[in-house]
C-alpha cells in the first residue's frame, strides 16, 4: 500500500491531488501496489499536532481494512511533496512513539509504523529554514510553518522541534528517499541534506537524489525511474537499491 499525502503549505490541498500530476496512479497503474491518498486537518482548522494525528489514524484505518480490500497491510509507504513530506517524515521518524499517536480514529490496536518513506522536498528543520534563500521568511508569524504551529516559530521553539522530523531521528527507521531541487526557494535544499545525513548517521538507509537547478517541484518521470525501483526493491525484493545522485535535468 502506498499512501500519499498532499502537499499546500498545511494550508490548503487536498487527497484530490494524488491524482495531479500522475504520481500515484503510475504506481497503481503496475499491478504491484495500491494506492490511497489521504486528508488532513487544515491548519486553519486545528494548529499542529492535529495533521500528524491525522495521517496517523489514516494508516491505523488502512491497516484495519487490508483485509477487507484485499492489500497487504503489513507493508505500508508514505509519500508526500512539500507539507505533504514533511508528514511523511514525521510518519518515518516518530515510529513506534506513542506520544504522538494521538486519539483520532476508531482502531488503536492497529499500528501506525510505515515500512518506507518517499519524501519531495518536504521540510525537516523550522528553525534553520531561514538560514539559507527562500523567498519566504520561515521565521514570520505569517510564514505557513508559523501558522501551523499558531504562533512564530522563534517564539516557541520547542514545539519548532518537535515538528521538525530532524529532532526525532534514531536508529531502525525505515529507508528514506528524498528528492530536492538546489534552486528550491519554498523549501531549501539544505532541508533534505541535512535529514539524509542525520539519518545516515544513525545507522539507517537513506537516499538523497538531488536535482541541481530544480524549484519546488519534480519531473513526472521521476516515478519511473526512482520511486517505483525505490518500492519495488524494498517491497518485493526485486531489482537493486537506488544510490544518491545528482541529476541535471534535460534543458
């Protein structure tokens, strides 16, 4: 089962977009997975934790009703673009922490862990988003990660951290892969390195395929070439391990 989580700033979006462009239906589409996309509380509907809450209770509900549907729920990956990767993160990172199961939904004996994260420049660190060029002042009680917390990200930065997925990094965490463009000027670049390492350096698989000169978006190819080799290798046993690289897009 691949779960995707859509991106809009925590703000708006909704599961509609698993659709546009492509993405999920590509991996449908192969006869190997299902596919699921799912809604989050806005946060001009509840300030954080409510959207990890959420995702939480959407995996639990997935995970209840593999049978009914006939999928296996015991492998389950999350996939999600900008806010949507930062769930999806978060989803990765907080494993097996109770703390943040929240109390959303009907099945709490099922478990909310995810086997695989496939992460689209999603952000890691609230606090050190301002540190390299954005066209957004993070640091702003306008700024979309302000609005999620409900209050300026400087002015409570415990919580910063705690929705930040690079404070909640250990060992035995599933594999990761991460996309990011090096022009990305929403969410920067320094946000999937600085994770990648993180987790790397404790002891976990993570991949970090960098796009020199891409925005806030990635080629519809990208499904293709990384994320379905990504599945399948760490799904089914097939095929071979995707490795970090550096890709210069075609002009």
């Amino acid at each position: 089962m691949i779960v995707w989580i859509h991106g809009g700033g925590w703000r708006q979006g909704s599961k509609e977009s698993g659709g546009h462009p492509p993405r999920l239906p590509k991996i449908v589409e192969t006869g190997r997975y299902f596919g699921a996309s799912i809604n989050y509380r806005l946060s001009a509907e509840q300030n954080w934790p409510a959207q990890l809450f959420d995702c939480k209770a959407a995996i639990r509900w997935l995970r209840a009703k593999s049978y009914k549907y006939g999928y296996d729920g015991r492998r389950i990956s999350v996939w999600g673009s900008s806010a949507g990767g930062h769930l999806a993160l978060m989803l990765g990172t907080t494993n097996g922490k109770k703390e943040w199961e929240g109390s959303v939904g009907s099945f709490k004996k099922y478990s909310s862990e995810v086997q695989s994260v496939i992460n689209y420049y999603g952000p890691s660190e609230f606090l050190k988003m301002d540190n390299h060029p954005s066209i957004i002042v993070h640091s702003s009680p306008n700024s979309p990660e302000s609005k999620l917390l409900g209050r300026a990200i400087g002015e409570v930065p415990k919580m910063a951290k705690q929705a930040s997925p690079f404070h909640h990094v250990k060992e035995g965490l599933p594999p990761f892969i991460h996309f990011h463009g090096t022009k990305d000027m929403l969410v920067p670049y320094n946000q999937s390195f600085i994770l990648h390492q993180k987790i790397l350096s404790h002891k976990n698989d993570s991949r970090l395929i960098t796009v020199r000169g891409g925005g806030h978006k990635m080629p519809e190819n990208f499904t293709e070439k990384f994320v379905l080799p990504f599945l399948d290798f760490h799904f089914l046993g097939i095929g071979t391990p995707v490795n970090s690289q550096e890709i210069v897009p075609n002009n």
